[in-house]
C-alpha cells in the first residue's frame, strides 16, 4: 500500500449561516473549538439547515484525495456501530479507500464537526469528537503500518493518554511518517510535543504560515526557511495567497496559486494540498511538481461545498 492515514472518523455536517451566528455562540471565524458536551453540540445544530452530510476528517480527507488519484490507500479511525458510524464506512468504501477498523458499540457516538460556512467562504468548524477521539494503541493495525510505505497522521488526533499511545505504536512501526500540524489552536495546545515530532519523529511535516511560526515561534516567515534548512526533513508549508513552498535541506522550492479562481468554500484546501503533493511524493515526482498536483487539488475542492471531490 502506498499510503496509510490515521486520524480522527468525523462526518461533516455543512451548514450556511451569517457572521452574527458565528458572534451569538461566541465562535471565533476560521478557527476549530472543540465541544465536550453532546448536548451543546445538539442545541447548536438544532438552529441549523444542513446542506450537506459527508464523511470528513482531515486525513481521511486527503486518503480520498490520493484515491481518486489512483494510489492504493487506507485508513484507520475509530466510529461507533450507530447510523453515523456506518455512512462513514460506506463513504470510504465508495471512495476505494481500504478501512482497517471492525466498528462496535461504543459508549460515544461517532465524531461529528459541524462545519460552518460564512458569505466570505471562510469556514469556522465545531467538533465533537465523540468515539473518534479515543483510538487507542489497540485500534492500530500493525499490519497495515507495516505494508505502508509512509503513514499520514493529524495533529487534531494526537492527545495526552490513549491517542499518544496509538500514534507513538503507529511511528514506531512505521516506514517513513508524514504529518499535518493542522491547527493553530492544536500547535498551541501541544507546543513542546509537536516540536518534538517535527525535529525527531517526522519524515514530512506540513503546515499553515501560522502554524508553523507559532510551532518555532519566529519573528518573520526568514527564521522558518532556516530552520528547516537546518532541519533536513522535508517541510512543506502553504501560504494563502503567497502560495506553498517545500524545503528539504538547502533547497527551496515555491509554487504560486492559482489565479482567478470562483471560491465557494475552503474547507479541505489544506486537506487536498496534501494530498496532491503526497501523490507526487509517493510517485516519485519533483518537490515543484508535487507543489503543483497539490495546488491542483486544492484549488479544485475550494471551488465547490465540502472537503470531497465531487
């Protein structure tokens, strides 16, 4: 197998509403809060039209993304045997995506994120992590590690306790190791931990200007490009409008966006950025062709609602 992801099983619930709604709940824009308690989540959701249902997770969603690429891939994330936990399975297995998870009841329902869209196309997300986060080392197929010549992990799956456990058995066992800092809020959260990842454990670390400036705690986007020069593994980082860049070593390789583009929504932008360079990785394609396949991607999923390729 090419590439084996393991992160958190969530279904998306796409909804539209205006900024006041976001300012109301006392929600930040572009940002992921997570909700601990089911009912909140519940009262949020009951103002709500949904226009759309899909399974989510950021690595799943890039998983898909090298599938529809015609890579042969995986996927580990935990759900619950309950109707939500089934649409996942069955949206993966669409997607000829290879799902090494046996689902059971579990105390906690599958993981949603309720995935808010504001008239600027932003996205501001709520998470309720149900059963998703808490993958333990026994939910990890070893096997699958194994036979993978690299393994994809998100920062949102990494947790004190349980979650830990799970991800240092996948590193341990793994071939080579990618992985998506994915959240500012995450970085923050996790500071020291991701550090540690990023400087010892990973083969590829991707990220957000912001992410990775909070992660080292730069002054300017400069101190970022020496530290990954410094660094040796390969960093591949997005910059909104300025683009992405790739830097393994000495070499530095930028790739523009591309221009003109109908933005309809951003969620997964980041997600299929992903994937498409993982694709060209994978495939053996250049640092600057790999930029390019995932500014593809990108620039396709955010022409369109949700984090999938229609």
């Amino acid at each position: 197998m090419k590439i084996l992801g393991i992160g958190n099983a969530i279904v998306d619930v796409i909804c539209k509403v205006k900024d006041d709604f976001l300012n109301n709940n006392g929600l930040t824009k572009s940002t992921m809060k997570l909700i601990f308690d089911e009912n909140e989540f519940k009262k949020l959701l009951s103002n709500l039209k949904i226009e759309k249902t899909v399974s989510g997770g950021s690595v799943a969603n890039s998983i898909v993304g090298l599938s529809q690429l015609q890579n042969k891939v995986g996927f580990i994330g935990k759900v619950c045997d309950d109707n939500l936990g089934s649409k996942y399975e069955d949206g993966l297995k669409k997607e000829n995506v290879e799902y090494f998870y046996s689902k059971k009841k579990e105390e906690l329902p599958t993981g949603t994120c309720l995935i808010l869209i504001t008239p600027d196309s932003e996205r501001t997300m709520c998470t309720f992590l149900g059963t998703a986060g808490k993958i333990n080392e026994n939910d990890v197929d070893i096997n699958a590690v194994k036979n993978s010549e690299i393994i994809f992990l998100e920062g949102y799956l990494w947790d004190e306790g349980d979650p830990k456990k799970a991800f240092d058995k996948a590193i341990n066992n793994a071939n080579k190791v990618a992985m998506s800092l994915s959240d500012q809020f995450c970085v923050d959260r996790h500071k020291p931990h991701f550090l540690n990842l990023v400087k010892n454990k990973l083969d590829i670390t991707f990220a957000n200007e912001q992410e990775i400036i909070s992660l080292i705690e730069a002054k300017n986007f400069n101190e970022v490009i020496n530290f990954s020069k410094e660094l040796g593994k390969l960093i591949v980082l997005t910059r909104g409008e300025k683009g992405s860049v790739a830097i393994k070593g000495n070499d530095v390789v930028e790739c523009g966006v591309k221009k003109d583009l109908k933005i309809i929504d951003l969620t997964g932008a980041g997600d299929l950025f992903a994937a498409g360079f993982l694709h060209g990785y994978v495939n053996n394609l250049s640092l600057k062709e790999s930029l390019e396949k995932g500014t593809e991607m990108s620039s396709k999923v955010i022409q369109q609602i949700g984090a999938r390729l229609n």
